[in-house]
C-alpha cells in the first residue's frame, strides 16, 4: 500500500469521526526537512565550537583536556631575570612577620580571571591560573574555559592539585578570588578545598608596608615599583568579561588570548613578590617602606625586632613610630627613653604620651608634682578626675606622713 493511499484513508477515518485532516505527504516532507535543517544546525555549531576550542588550544600552546576546558602548562627555568631581580631569589623560601611555620608548606599562588568584577553568583571564573616553585623551575598551569560546560571540570581538576599541605597565595585573593570561587562550588554541589587551606594575602602586606607611600597598591604598582617590571601590550583586567563572551559567542580568539597572557604574568609576578616582600622585611629602608607600619606588623611575632628596628631609625620616625617605641621602650623596662620620647611627643599634644607620663610618674617615679602637672594637662572627664583625686590624696598623705612619724 502507497503513502497516499494510506493518507487518504486516515482523512476519511478522522472526517467520520469528525476530527480534522491529517497532514498531507507535502506537510510532512516539509517537518522532516526542518528537523533535518535542525540537525545539521546543531551539529555544524558543534562543529564550529570544537574548531574553535582547538583553534585556541593550538594559539596558546594548550590542549583540550575535556569539553569546554583547555589546559595550559609552561616551566620558567629559575635563570635569567625579572626586572631588576635574578629568578634564582625563588629557590629562597620567602618569609613575612608571623608566618615562619607555614612558610614550610608548598606555596601556590593563584589568580583568576572572571565574567564581571562585582562577583556574585551570577559571575563565573572562566580562567584560573596558579604557579609553583618546583626545584629549578617556576611551573605554571592555568585552566581555560570555553563554554559554561567545562566549569565542573576545572573545579574538580582544581580540587585535584591541592593538597592539605599547600598554602595559597593570592593578591586581593581572601577579599575576592575565593569567596567567588568557593560560590562556583556550592552552586555546581562540588567540596571545595580552597577555604580549608592557609591564606596569605600579598595585597595586606603591600598596604603595610606602602600604602601611605604608594599612589595606589595595585599589582601593576608593585611590579613597577618593587620588582622594576613593566608590561607591554598588556589587555587591562577589566576587559577580560568582553573578551571572554566575544569568543564563546563570534569565536574571537585574540583578545581572550590576551586575557590568558595577562593572567600569566599576573602568576609568575606573585612568587617574585613574594620573595621580594621578604628582603624589604630585611632592609625597609633600601625600599622606603613604611617603618612605623612594619614594627606594628613585627610586634605582633617578634616585638625585639619590632623594638630593634624602631630604635635603628629613631631619629626619622613618624609620630605614630616614635609611640609605639615609647610602649616597646617600656615593655622592656628602657624608662629613661620612654619618658624622653614621652616628653617630646607630649609637648607636640599628643594626649596618649601625656596620660603615660602621668601614670610614670604617678605608679613609678613617684614624682607627684609632676603626675599631678601632666594630669591637669589631660582633657577634663571622669577618668581624669579620679585621676587626679587619687594624686591629690597620695600627695596629701605623702605631707603628713613625717608629721605621724
């Protein structure tokens, strides 16, 4: 039996039962030809993604490692130079105030790159790029993403490089990196081992030692600053969304590979920092980092260093400088040159020097003249009343004592 004879005998059957018409042989061809034209579609597009994809692995020297994930590895022989310092300083395991026992573990720093700079769960980090000191070599992996199906593979090859024994290290990584990161993986029901691990954020130690020094602390900053390296043709952070939705829509490759290269730089610039960080420690001066603010930062592990380096520059010390030497002055029972950068400071209004000659010479000198005279200097309120009565009293018993002896 045709086609059409069998047609015609279910438009008879449906006008019996008063139903419309089926479709002719005409209609029908035309739906299969559309699901076919479908098809191909579907097919050409994903075609075209996976010419693109490899495309963009072969222009950045990568490879496909799944779908929608490039994988992108270098190593950086520790010769040769990175500015003005020599990459073998990385072969020197870099130390910060404080951090002496975690400065052992493996040290991963780690940057990223994402789809909009507000975070948030609607933003994706479509680039993650991490480097580590291995022997004689700076080693380096970053994990590109193509298309939004490659995000459960880079988070668990991500959770696969890390270890309990690593710690991280970020620039503006505690503030932004991970809490984005650790968002991808609650959205996508992947444990995450970022959040578990140690912390060290470069950017903290760049405001210490040089945020009243610097125009701004930005990594670029620092790279010109610090360690004498200057970009060229650098694509700035803020374009990476466009460049990263220009190749998962049009294909555009070029700007996202400049994307991956700033990244790049970006990973091998955080370990030079790094170290480099840990000579200024050493010779704050030679870099003009902020003196002040290192002691406070050195008084939180090791307050003989913090003592020993405010007294090494005591003669240019800011105010702030000279009070926390005055406080560090007394800890260690240096009186004489607590009072004399108590004196000094007090002279200049400083009302917390002038309440610490009043408590010495009240507790420790027993000058009561002179407690009572830095006391009266003090800004009249309760506790500067009670001060003052409790040495008006002790002087009062001090005028009568030969009189009961």
């Amino acid at each position: 039996m045709t086609l059409v004879t069998k047609l015609s005998r279910l438009r008879a059957l449906k006008k019996d039962r008063g139903q419309q018409p089926v479709a002719s042989a005409t209609d029908l061809r035309h739906r299969l030809a559309r699901i076919d034209r479908a098809r191909l579609s579907d097919d050409a597009k994903g075609r075209r993604q996976e010419s693109i994809e490899e495309r963009l692995a072969k222009q950045l020297k990568g490879y496909q490692i799944s779908d929608g994930l490039i994988k992108i590895q270098r190593h950086i022989p520790l010769h040769g130079s990175m500015g003005r310092h020599p990459l073998s300083l990385l072969q020197q395991r870099p130390v910060l105030p404080g951090d002496r026992v975690l400065a052992n573990r493996r040290q991963v720093y780690f940057d990223t790159e994402t789809t909009g700079l507000s975070g948030g769960s609607g933003t994706l980090a479509f680039l993650f790029g991490f480097a580590v000191v291995e022997q004689e070599n700076l080693e380096t992996t970053q994990y590109l993403i193509t298309r939004f199906a490659g995000e459960n593979a880079m988070l668990e090859r991500i959770n696969s490089i890390l270890s309990p024994d690593d710690r991280l290290v970020s620039y503006n990584g505690k503030c932004y990196d991970i809490p984005l990161m650790n968002t991808r993986y609650r959205m996508r029901n992947i444990p995450a081992i970022l959040d578990r691990l140690p912390h060290l954020d470069l950017l903290h130690a760049v405001r210490r030692l040089f945020g009243r020094n610097w125009p701004d602390c930005r990594l670029m900053t620092l790279e010109q600053r610090l360690l004498g390296l200057k970009r060229h043709n650098d694509l700035p952070g803020s374009e990476a969304p466009e460049a990263w939705f220009d190749c998962v829509t049009t294909g555009a490759t070029a700007r996202l590979a400049r994307v991956v290269d700033h990244n790049f730089q970006d990973i091998i610039s955080l370990p030079m920092a790094h170290a480099v960080l840990a000579r200024v420690i050493e010779q704050p001066e030679r870099h003009n980092a902020d003196i002040a603010a290192l002691a406070r930062w050195l008084t939180d592990s090791d307050k003989t260093a913090a003592y020993t380096l405010l007294m090494r520059q005591r003669q240019t010390l800011s105010i702030s400088g000279k009070r926390l030497l005055g406080r560090l002055a007394r800890r260690f029972g240096n009186w004489e040159l607590a009072v004399e950068i108590w004196e000094a400071l007090s002279r200049g209004g400083c009302r917390q020097a002038t309440e610490q000659l009043a408590k010495y010479h009240e507790h420790i000198s027993k000058d009561l003249e002179n407690a009572k005279y830095y006391c009266e200097l003090l800004p009249v309120d309760d506790e500067q009343r009670r001060r003052l009565n409790r040495i008006l009293l002790k002087r009062h018993r001090q005028e009568i004592q030969p009189a009961l002896d």
